[in-house]
C-alpha cells in the first residue's frame, strides 16, 4: 500500500492544496495553502499536478513513515529533513525507502513548510478541494499521530527543473500593499494618513484565519454604530473594535460586521505573510 503514516502531527500540520474558491455564496471559504508560491514549488520539484495536495506545517515540522517507497520535497520555511535518520536536502526531491521515516524539523526562519509527496496526497475531496479549512471544518482533520494519508500514482512526465533559492526567504518585515476601501471612510483622515505611518507587529493571535497585529496606532473610527455583515475577500484588512488591523488569509469568514479599511492583493506579500513569525514589523504601504 503506498501512503505515509503520521508519526509526529507537529503543532499543526494540515493538508492544503489550491483551496476551494467560489463557494463564498454557501458560506465556504476559499481555505489553500498560505504561502502559494512555497506549495506550487514542492509540487513543481515533483512533476505534480499544480493542484495536489500536500501538507502545510506551523514552526515545528512533522514525522512521517513511508508504507511503500515515494519521493517527496520539502519547501517554504527552511528547516532540517532527515530521511531515515540521515540529513538530506530542503528544496529538492528525496527517495523516501519503503519503512523509512521523513522528520521534517524546526523552521528555521519563517513559519510554514510545506511537504509535497509525489502523486500527490489523495484524501477525500470536499466541494472540489482537499484542503483543511480550520474555520469551517471541511476537509481532511488537522494531523494527529496514527492517521494514514493516501498517496496517489505518481505521473510519467519527467521532473522539471526548479529553483527553491529563488523564492524569497522570511521577511525580516512585512510590507503589505493596501488599496483603500471599501470602508476606509469610516476612519477619521487624521487615522489613514498616519497608518501609512505606523509600524504594528505581528501578533502571537494570528493564524491561518487572519493575521492580528499588536503595537502600532490604532485606527481611530469617524462614524459609531454596528456596520451589517458584508462579504469579504481574501486580503480583506478589518479594523475591530480595538483599532489594530487584521489581514485575513486563506481560512478567513466570508462575511464580515467590521469596517474594512482596505484589502491586500493576492500575490507575494501573503505569501510573505504566511511566512511572518509573532514580533516582525508589520506597515502598510498604498498598492499601486
């Protein structure tokens, strides 16, 4: 039987793939992995497909056991890989033996690692997408020890050649591009031209739902009362009560009571974001 049986799960390890967009009206979030650009390099190292599933980890890796003989890669934050008890490489495609174990350690900078399986992991689809999705619950649960992750063929095509030096590493600090709106008027003007100003931190709170900021000057609202929920996107900056920001990523709610005061463009600076520990500086800067 080919798969790979979960020795250590880590803090938290999930399967992730392209995710599950355009379910937004039924209340689904888009879900995917954080750092697009790190999981479309494990699978490039590996001939998949750009949409199979393969893990995301949180800071401290994961352990896993090969039933039958595979090849996998490891990308994103980088980290020390062990393949039966022997250093290998990060960033590039591994023969994992029948019974051998994969330990995929600590990050050494940044977050998430994200480790690809040739073939592909094949749990069950959920509306098109085998990701995890930590806000609604679809998808495969969160990795616990014990628990066997099918692995599919692996294709014929030859393995093309990638790069994993030429992403880019964890950001010392996050530049996140804004574009204002589409509540931005709900702040006084003295509060907007100072958040392009100030410089938040990453909070110890975030996760795959959102990214909290601590520190900075908070946003001082210009209107009182309740906004009605209104859809949100990916990117989407929400201001709460408190007036420190919150990016929201890939699990994120697809409705929404707080003001937006702006969104961040899907692209590099969420990776970046998957990417930034509790404590980096975050600022915002206006898209072009």
């Amino acid at each position: 039987m080919t798969g790979l049986l979960v020795v250590r799960p880590g803090a938290l390890t999930t399967v992730q793939d392209r995710g599950r967009p355009g379910h937004a009206h039924l209340g689904v979030p888009r879900s995917g992995a954080l750092d697009a650009a790190a999981y479309a390099l494990a699978n490039q190292l590996l001939g998949n497909a750009p949409d199979a599933a393969a893990l995301e980890t949180t800071l401290d890796g994961v352990g896993l056991r090969a039933l039958a003989a595979v090849t996998v890669a490891v990308t994103g934050a980088p980290c020390s890989v062990r393949a039966a008890g022997r250093p290998v490489a990060w960033g590039a495609a591994v023969r994992l033996p029948a019974g051998a174990e994969l330990e995929v350690g600590r990050a050494e900078s940044g977050l998430r690692s994200y480790v690809a399986v040739r073939g592909g992991l094949t749990v069950p689809p959920v509306l098109g997408s085998r990701s995890t999705d930590l806000l609604s619950g679809l998808g495969p649960p969160v990795l616990s020890a014990g628990m066997l992750l099918p692995v599919g063929s692996a294709a014929p095509d030859p393995v093309p050649a990638a790069d994993a030096c030429a992403l880019p590493g964890a950001p010392s600090q996050l530049l996140l591009p804004l574009r204002p709106g589409p509540r931005a008027d709900w702040f006084t003007a003295a509060s907007l031209a100072g958040l392009w100003r100030s410089v938040f931190r990453v909070s110890p709170m975030s996760n795959r739902i959102g990214l909290r900021t601590e520190a900075g000057a908070p946003l001082v609202r210009a209107r009182e009362g309740e906004l009605p929920s209104e859809g949100m996107v990916l990117g989407a900056v929400q201001v709460p009560p408190d007036g420190l920001p919150v990016v929201f990523l890939a699990d994120h709610p697809v409705t929404g009571g707080y003001p937006v005061v702006g969104v961040v463009p899907p692209g590099p600076a969420l990776d970046a974001a998957a990417q930034a520990r509790p404590g980096v500086p975050v600022r915002f800067v206006r898209a072009r």
